[in-house]
C-alpha cells in the first residue's frame, strides 16, 4: 500500500530540497546524475518528489513518473518503464522517438515475451537507455521512479543497465545527457534477503550515484505540519500529543490530525490497515512474538518475553531476527526489544482479542512479582493485573 501525497505544506526539508535543486541544475547544464531517495514508510518520499518535480516542470523540464506496484509474488515485468513509456508516446514531441525503438515500443503493447531471452533484453535495455538519451537531448529529463522496494526482477536490472551503462555517462566517461534520475525506496521493508539490496549496493558505488536519506522530521517541523493540516485550531496539549505519537512521521501525523474529530480512541483505522499489513507478512510465530511484546508495553527484556510467549529459546530468537530484520522490532541494550514505532505497538495491542490481552498481561504480572519491589517494576505489576482482570 502506498501512502497518497499529502494535501499540506512541505516543511523541514529545506536541505534536500536544495541538494535535488543542485541535481536538476546539473541535468539542464548536461551533468545527467541519479538520486536513490531512501526513508521509512510515510516520511514524505512522495511529498518531497512532488515539490521536485513542480520545480522541475516550472524551469522546463519534462517529468515523467513511473510507479512500482505491491502485487506480491506476481510481478508485472517493467511495469514503471511501461508507464514512463507510455507518458512519453502521448506526448507529440517525443512519440517518433518511441515509435523509432519497436525493441522498446512492445512493451507498450504487452510484449515482454519477446524480451526473455539474453539478446532481446540486451536490444531492449540499449533501445531504452537511447531512448531516454534522445528524449533528454530534446528536452531536460527528469525521471521518477517510486517505491523500488516493489520493482520486479526485470525493472531492478533495466534500472541498473541504465544507472550504470547506460545514460549517465558516456562511454568515455565525459558527461552525457540532460537527465536527472530520482528513485525512491523505503528502508523499513528492506530486510536482509529483500532482492533489492544488492542492486542499491551496487548502485551507490557508481560516481554519478548518490543516496539521499529521509528522516523523520524533527518535533518543531511536524508541530508546523499538524497546525497546517487542520483548518480550526487545535489545543496545544492534543498538538504535543499528535506531535509526539508521530515521532517524526509525516503521514502518520496527518492521519492522526484527520482522527482528531471522532469519538474513536488508539490508533486511527487507516493507519492501523497499513501498519498491520507489514506484521501480517511476519510468519505466524513471529507474529505471536509481536503480540506478546506489545502487551508488555514499548519494551521487553528478553528473558521476560521468552517465558511470557512460551517458546523455546531457538524458536524466540529466529521470530525475533525475524521481526527485527523486517525492522519492526529493534534490539536494545541489556538484552532488551522495543518496537521501532510506537504507534505499530499501539496497532498490534489494539488487534488482539479481548481474552488474548488478558491472558497476556496476566502472565506478565505473575512474571513481574518475581522481579522484587522496584518503583517501576510494581507500577507495571499493577498495570499488568488490572489488565488482566485477574484478582491481585
């Protein structure tokens, strides 16, 4: 699922701004040179490229966009190229230079059978990369690409045919066409065998390459969001409290803004459908795992957690390297996980059944008793038995 752009100002990022800027400037002087935009689900990947893209059409650039789309296993075979394609065949300055390609105009037409085999794709790889060079040659060229997390294994290798043979530098190495490429990817569906990986790594090595990183905004910025969302003024203690649930999110401030009107409690609906999709792509022990750490609260000691989920221990730690590598958990100091997000705590404790909370909170109470009579430790107790709805 992708998150829409978002309908308020763009705040806070006011530096990427001016390093995209310094990029387009280079395409239109003839420095063709490629940006992977890298941030976490909701930051304002989109937002930003939006605002980039604006810009560019402003100063007579030619923008075009393509999506990668989340279909699982199937996979459409270059499915953001077929769109880029498409943009640039409607377009009456540039539709002989794809009727030129027939290599690349099958794609238009459904025709990925006939690029499989080894000398198709090569003609169909040049046939784009001279495309897109004789497209920027007519006019500056700036092409998106957005959530490479999703691209299929076809659209990754064209990418990096292009990236690193193909448009950004001549063969000699001068500086070839007025073309800048922005990709964006998330971090957080990264983990360690996302196919991906390597190509980003391979990427990044190339000189007119480089990897731009969003991060979460600071609390003034997303202060300013939150007040720019909503038309009627809001208290200040519900802005602190939207400011700090968001830890830096964009999206995830604007859908807390946008529940600020209804009766409901805890996390928003739509948030929660889009945090939830990344745990229900966890195996189901993993899951179980997260279900038992959320009703311990933002963090868990490890021992605690393997005799509340009741797991064996080698079982535990391949659930938790599970959970940790789709970067939902994260591992602590003194043996300890939290969740990466609060509010994707907030989601999974709020999925739970009635019963499930219960017996869980009732097993970390009768775990903390054992633990002697710190402050904190029968604070918790006592939140853990008045959960449970277990007799003290």
């Amino acid at each position: 699922m992708s998150q829409s752009s978002f309908a308020g100002p763009l705040v806070g990022r006011d530096d990427e701004l001016a390093r995209l800027a310094g990029v387009l400037e280079g395409a239109r002087r003839g420095r063709a040179r490629a940006v992977l935009l890298a941030g976490d689900a909701g930051v304002g990947k989109t937002r930003l490229l939006d605002e980039v893209a604006a810009r560019a059409a402003a100063d007579g650039m030619t923008v075009v966009t393509g999506h990668c789309v989340d279909l699982g296993d199937v996979g459409l075979p270059y499915l953001p190229f077929t769109e880029v394609l498409g943009r640039l065949a409607a377009d009456e300055r540039f539709a002989a230079v794809v009727g030129a390609r027939p290599a690349v105009g099958r794609l238009l037409g459904g025709g990925t059978d006939a690029v499989r085999d080894v000398d198709a794709r090569l003609r169909l790889f040049e046939g784009m990369a001279e495309l897109l060079a004789e497209v920027a040659d007519i006019a500056p060229l700036l092409l998106v690409l957005e959530d490479l997390h999703w691209a299929d294994q076809s659209s990754r290798d064209l990418l990096r045919f292009l990236l690193g043979r193909g448009v950004l530098q001549h063969p000699g190495g001068a500086p070839a066409h007025r073309l800048a490429v922005c990709a964006s990817y998330r971090v957080d569906d990264l983990h360690r065998r996302h196919p991906l990986r390597p190509v980003l790594a391979e990427l990044v090595r190339l000189p007119a390459v480089e990897r731009l990183e969003l991060r979460p905004l600071p609390d003034a910025d997303v202060t300013r969001l939150v007040r720019a969302l909503e038309a009627r003024p809001l208290p200040d203690a519900t802005v602190r409290r939207i400011v700090e649930r968001a830890e830096g999110n964009a999206f995830y401030a604007e859908e807390l803004v946008a529940a600020t009107g209804t009766p409901a409690d805890g996390v928003p609906s739509g948030l929660a459908d889009v945090l939830l999709i990344r745990v229900e792509q966890l195996s189901e022990t993993a899951q179980q795992v997260l279900r038992t750490a959320a009703v311990a609260g933002r963090r868990v000691g490890h021992e605690v957690l393997r005799e509340a989920v009741g797991l064996p221990e080698d079982e535990l730690e391949s659930a938790l390297r599970e959970a940790v590598g789709r970067q939902l958990l994260v591992a602590g100091e003194g043996g300890t996980y939290s969740f990466r997000h609060a509010l994707a705590r907030e989601a999974v404790y709020a999925d739970l059944l009635p019963g499930e909370r219960a017996r869980l909170h009732g097993a970390f109470a009768r775990l903390l008793a054992g633990q002697g009579q710190r402050a904190r430790t029968a604070a918790e107790r006592a939140h853990h038995h008045r959960e449970s709805h277990e007799p003290a």
